[in-house]
C-alpha cells in the first residue's frame, strides 16, 4: 500500500516561541511485540541512567525545564500536563523501567530518556493530509491516547495538528488514538521536539540514533523531512 508523503509546517507564531522540532519519515517498518537483542541494550542504557537520575535532575535539568518553560509561554500553568520526557523519567526513577508498549514505540521511548527531548510517532495510515505546528483554536477534535472519549482543546496552546482538524499530539505531553504506532504499522512520521535551550545539534544527534535504531531493530528506512536538508 501507498503511503501519501505528508508535509510538515511550524507556524510562524511557533517559531517565535523558540520550539525546535526535527520530523523524520519512516518507511517499510516491521515492528513487534518486542525483540531481544533490542532488551539487552535498554537494560544496558537504563541501568547507565538509573545509577545517576536523580529526582532533583529531572526537576532542574535545563533541557527539562524548558518543556515547562514552553508551556508557561503559552499559559499552561497546570502541572498536570507533564512534559512526556519528563513523565518517561520519572516512572524510570518509580519503577526502574520504562512502559512496555511495542518495539518502535520502546525505542522511541528510550531515546527520549536518553536525550531529554520529547519523542513521538504517527502511523502514516491515518494522517490526513498535511502536519501542522501550530497554536490551538480550539476547535481541533482530540481522542487522547487511551482514553475512553474525546475532550475539548483549550485555545492558544500548541500541538501537532492533520489537514483534518484532529490534533495528533497536545503539546509534547500526549498524543491521539487515532495515529498511534501498533504491532501493524509500517509507515510512519517521527517528531522530534526540543525548545530554546535545545541547540539543533542535540536533535539531530537523538535523530541519528533513533535511525540506527530503527534500522538495526525494525529494518525501516528513514528520510528527514523537516529542518529540509
């Protein structure tokens, strides 16, 4: 099957507010449950992480903070809307693991906790259209991840958002059912996102190694698709 090859436009307003994204397509992706080879490397960086994560890093590291930082530039003053690499540190920090869901998504996870970047992926198959980093209206339809119904969007905050009006992910803290990856995707979009204490070369150094990943685990092939090259 096809797959539409979809754009990826951040909005002038956005810019200004000084978020830096990387999106990067991945093709012909065969994912799974999970995969052993892949384990033992997780275990290795996890055990590397858990001997120096503190509770007092996640609240005061620079490329943490600023995830916070974006969401008061935006009037976001709940703290319930955690940050995902944030989130991922602290169940690390609780559990000593990190959420099993399936093998793109595990890798995707593991480098956000690496990186201390936000990490996200959008099964191609029902991304309609274009995909926009832009301010809410609004008026977006959102099914969060997992949950039992749609909510409202409040307005004036940022997310990633299809030529459908359906916004993919709220802020950097949760995505949409409706393109989450699954043991059957095989195409998807792969978002990247920093802010301004996040320098481009810390997020092309995660997009490299979420390509070797990708490459050595899920034999996908991957394109960079926004900043152009």
């Amino acid at each position: 099957m096809s797959h539409q090859q979809p754009q990826f436009e951040v909005a002038p307003e956005i810019q200004r507010l000084g978020i830096r994204c990387l999106c990067l397509l991945l093709k012909d992706i065969q994912n799974k449950a999970a995969d052993p080879a892949f384990e033992e490397l997780k275990e290795q960086r996890l055990s590397e992480l858990r001997a120096r994560i503190t509770r007092e890093q996640i609240q005061q590291h620079p490329l943490l903070t600023g995830f916070w930082q974006l969401h008061q530039a935006v009037g976001i003053q709940s703290k319930k809307e955690v940050p995902s690499p944030v989130n991922l540190l602290t169940f690390l920090l609780e559990k000593g693991t990190l959420p099993q869901i399936n093998l793109l998504v595990d890798i995707y996870n593991l480098v956000s906790v690496s990186t201390c970047l936000a990490l996200g992926a959008h099964d191609l198959k029902a991304v309609k259209g274009n995909i926009h980093l832009r301010l809410t209206t609004g008026a977006e339809h959102f099914w969060p991840l997992g949950a039992p119904q749609a909510k409202s969007v409040r307005a004036g905050a940022y997310g990633y958002v299809d030529d459908q009006h359906d916004l993919l992910c709220w802020l950097e803290v949760r995505q949409a059912e409706k393109t989450k990856i699954t043991l059957a995707t095989t195409h998807c979009c792969c978002i990247l996102q920093g802010h301004p204490a996040a320098d481009p070369t810390t997020l092309t150094a995660a997009a490299q190694e979420l390509i070797a990943f990708t490459t050595q685990f899920c034999a996908s092939q991957a394109t960079i698709i926004f900043p152009a090259e």
